[in-house]
C-alpha cells in the first residue's frame, strides 16, 4: 500500500481518463500481483531457497529500465491543462494500454519482485495444509483487488478531480520525476548486486 510506481500510474490514469481506464490499469496491475504470488508460492514450495538470485537482477534491470521509460514519456508529454471533473475519456488512452502498462509495471517493478519473494515464502509454505496455503494466497490477490480497484474509484470522484484539476501538470510531472526516482534506485541497486 505504500505509494509506488503502481500507486502513482492507476492515480495517473483515474485522473486523466476515466474510472474504466483507472480500473484497467488497476487490473493489469492485480495480475502482476497475482504472478508474483503464484510464482512466490511455486518458490517457496517446490525450489530450493538458494535459486532466483540472478532472476532479481534481471527483473531489477527490466523494471528499472520500464520505469525510466515510463518516467521520461510522462515527463516530455506536452499534457495542456486539463479539466479533470467535466472530461469523459474521451482522449483518454486504450483501456488494453492501460491494462498492460499496469501489468508491465508490476511485473517489472523489482520492488514489488523483492517484496512478494520476501513476503510470501514466509506466509505460503509446506509447513502448512493446502488449504491454509491456498486461503494465504487468496488474501494476498483480494488484497490488491480492494486496494488498488478503491484507489481507481477514489481517485474518479469528481469532488477529488475537481480539486486536483488545477494541479494536475504538476501532479503529472511529478509522478514522471518519481518514475525516474523508482528506476534510478532499481538499476543503482542492479548494479551494486551485479559488481
């Protein structure tokens, strides 16, 4: 729930588009989580603890590297002033762009791979019934539903667009900086891991 890459981009496109495009990258988003608990559970459950070093660096780089990307095309968008509480989506960007670009800064976002690698072999092991495993992951994914699917409504309402609509190049912009920030500290990291 910290604010993060993912935050940032389903706050993003609520605010610019629509709650329908807000939603789409919020799914995109719950898929990401929904690989990394499946795959944190496989992990956990079936491989030694020792293998998957390497896979963090390659997704630090890949995420680091998405991240920039995304930071800078946010950043060099010539975004007008944009009246947040009356438009209607109309310019808003594909709802399957938005879902993928939820996805793709999940799955790429070595914060939230170290995270779920951290997090979820603690909870989901072979210590434990299937059942109690299978509930653990169960929460981990509605989790993510309720909370970024909340922050797409929240973030839609018009007495919130309203009052962040005279902000909004400087939110954009700011958002596009801390894009930059995420992916600085991923290749830093990388590349402090890889020497």
């Amino acid at each position: 729930m910290s604010p993060g890459p993912d935050f940032f981009l389903v706050l993003r496109n609520s605010l610019l588009g629509s709650r329908r495009l807000g939603q789409a990258t919020a799914l995109g988003i719950i898929l990401g989580n929904v690989f990394y608990v499946l795959v944190c559970s496989f992990i956990s459950l079936f491989v030694a603890s020792e293998t998957g070093l390497k896979g963090f660096l390659v997704i630090k780089i890949l995420g680091g590297l998405y991240l920039g990307y995304l930071g800078l095309v946010i950043i060099f968008n010539k975004s007008k002033d944009v009246d947040l509480s009356i438009q209607n989506g109309s310019a808003e960007e594909s709802l399957y762009k938005g879902f993928l670009k939820g996805f793709l800064s999940m799955i790429l976002n070595g914060k939230a791979a170290v995270y779920f690698f951290s997090v979820v072999p603690q909870f989901i092991s072979a210590d434990h019934a299937t059942s109690t495993n299978i509930v653990l992951a169960i929460e981990f994914i509605l989790l993510s539903c309720i909370w970024f699917l909340g922050l797409s409504y929240i973030a839609n309402l018009s007495a919130v667009k309203e009052s962040l609509s005279k902000y909004f190049r400087i939110i954009n912009r700011i958002v596009g900086y801390i894009f930059l920030f995420f992916a600085v500290l991923l290749l830093l990291d990388a590349g402090r891991n890889f020497l």
